[in-house]
C-alpha cells in the first residue's frame, strides 16, 4: 500500500475513459479518508465504480480558499487527502492550483500522481515537431481580448496549446487565422471518447472545414498551433524571401524560389512569406 498520512494526493481522473484511471490512483482513491472533488455530482459515479467511501469536501472555483483551510485541518490532524478536478489534472485551466499553494504554504506534504491530461493527450499525437510547447489553456471569451491575446503570442516560436469550448471554437479559430496567418493547426476533440478526433491542417482551410460539418464542431477541444519559425531558422530565408516579395513575387513562388536558393524547407518559408505580408 503506498498511502502515507497527512499527505495531499493531486489525482488525475480520466478525460472521458474511465480506464485511464492509473493504478496507482484508484490505490490512493481507495485508502485516503478524505476526496475534495471540484463537483461530487461529476466525481460520484467514478468513486462509486471504485466503491470508494471517503468523506468529501467540496474543493471547487469559489471556494478555494475556504476548502483549503478545511484541508489543511484534515492533514494537520494526521489524515490523507485526495485531490480531484472533473477531469484531467488538477491545477490546469481546473480549480486546484490554490489549495495546492495553501496547502504548500501551511507546510503540508503533496504528493502529485502523473495521470490524464487534455493538452498532453494532444500534443503526443498532434505530429507537430516544435521542439518546445507553450500551454495557454483558455483564452479571454470576448473578441477584442482574445484577439490582444493572441496578437502577444505570434511571435513564439513554439507549438501554442489552447483549450476552447465548442461554443466558441469557430470564432476563435477566426481570430487564429487573422492574427496568424498560416501556420498548421492541430483540432484535437473529444479525446479518449466514443468520437475521437485528431485532425491537422492548414490555418487558413481550418474554419472552412469546421463549418463544413456541425459535428466538427460538437464535444470538447483542444486547439494546437505550430511555433513561429524561428529567426534563426529563417535567417536567409528571411532576407531572401524579403528580396523576392519587395520585387512582387506572389507568396507561393517567392516561398519555392527562396527554398531553392537557400535548401530551406518550403512550408516554414511559405509561413514566413504570409507573416511577412501581413
Ligand atoms: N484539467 C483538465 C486537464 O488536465 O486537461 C482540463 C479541464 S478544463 C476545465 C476543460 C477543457 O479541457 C475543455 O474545455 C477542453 O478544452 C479540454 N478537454 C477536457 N477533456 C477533453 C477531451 N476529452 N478532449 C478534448 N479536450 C478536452
């Protein structure tokens, strides 16, 4: 039994396939005394499948603080607490991230379980190659910010994570495509669900074929950007391509010349001429 006493357990829960509980998990499920779940309603059948009878506090959004006090009392008392979000990980676009720093601050032991998380899950299968990833998790829900947003990461160089509910996902996929141009966009929907979708395209097509059909659009999403080609990456390229564009080459063919003249890879260049049209 791998349990210890007065010890906060960060516990991953499955993003929709209730197997992907670890093992290790369902262990410290089963023995702490004390689950504080964001919603009992959507953890109940989880715990219940286990046959899991700890007491429950209620760790969600608006009551951070004062669930953090209650467990700090728990664990000062010699008990073990698990912490759980609806799904995934706690902590990340998930309420937990301050009871962790309360619990933490009190001096208490945390013990995190590697486990389910959404943005993860994608990137290991989105066959992007960026050798760094930003996680941004959700963006402001109103144009004029979501737009400011982005505007403040074009220039990354690394794959941008984004989480986004289905509501929002077209307009937000617009924006994408102003602000950035061309770039390959990985729409990574329903994730280890019955409609599981993985699907990576060019920025520009993305909206066109979200709209195409309406279950594109339906479940949950997370929404992946390839990096900005790097300066150096684009060093002559860059200046070559600057030439061909200044003397009214169109995109396409001054991407394909630059490529031939330097060896660099057309598509980074293609995406570089497009960023320095606009
Ligand atoms: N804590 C979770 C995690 O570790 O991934 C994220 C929770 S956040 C409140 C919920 C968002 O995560 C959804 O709106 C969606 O963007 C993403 N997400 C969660 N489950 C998903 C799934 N099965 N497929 C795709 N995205 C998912």
């Amino acid at each position: 039994m791998t349990e210890e006493y007065a010890v906060l357990y960060v516990v991953p829960t499955p993003l929709g396939n209730l197997a992907d509980l670890t093992h290790r998990a369902e262990e410290i499920l089963r023995a702490v005394p004390w689950i504080a779940a964001e919603d009992t309603r959507h953890s109940g059948p989880l715990l219940k499948q286990l046959g899991v009878r700890a007491r429950t506090i209620p760790a969600h959004r608006h009551n951070e603080h004062e669930a953090a006090a209650r467990i700090v009392e728990r664990l000062r008392a010699g008990e073990a607490v698990a912490l759980l979000s609806d799904a995934g990980t706690p902590g990340i676009s998930d309420p937990g991230a301050r009871v962790v720093a309360a619990v933490r601050a009190a001096g208490c032991k945390i013990v995190p379980l590697p486990g389910p998380c959404a943005a993860i899950t994608a990137l290991s299968a989105s066959g992007l190659v960026d050798e760094h990833f930003l996680f941004y998790g959700f963006l402001p829900s109103k144009g004029g910010q979501r737009r400011q947003a982005l505007e403040a990461l074009r220039d990354q160089a690394c794959a941008l994570v984004f989480y986004e509910a289905p509501h929002r996902v077209l307009e937000t996929v617009a924006d994408m495509a102003s602000v950035f141009g061309e770039r390959t966009l990985v729409v990574a929907r329903e994730l280890t669900k019955l409609f599981e979708s993985i699907h990576a395209l060019p920025l520009s097509s993305a909206l066109a074929w979200l709209q195409e059909d309406a279950n594109r659009q339906r479940g949950e999403f997370v929404l992946i950007l390839s990096g900005a080609p790097a300066e150096a990456e684009c060093g002559d390229g860059e200046r070559v391509l600057k030439l061909l564009l200044g003397e009214g080459l169109p995109v396409k063919q001054a991407a394909k010349l630059a490529s031939q003249i330097t060896g660099m890879a057309k598509n980074a260049l293609y995406e570089r001429a497009l960023a320095l049209k606009s």
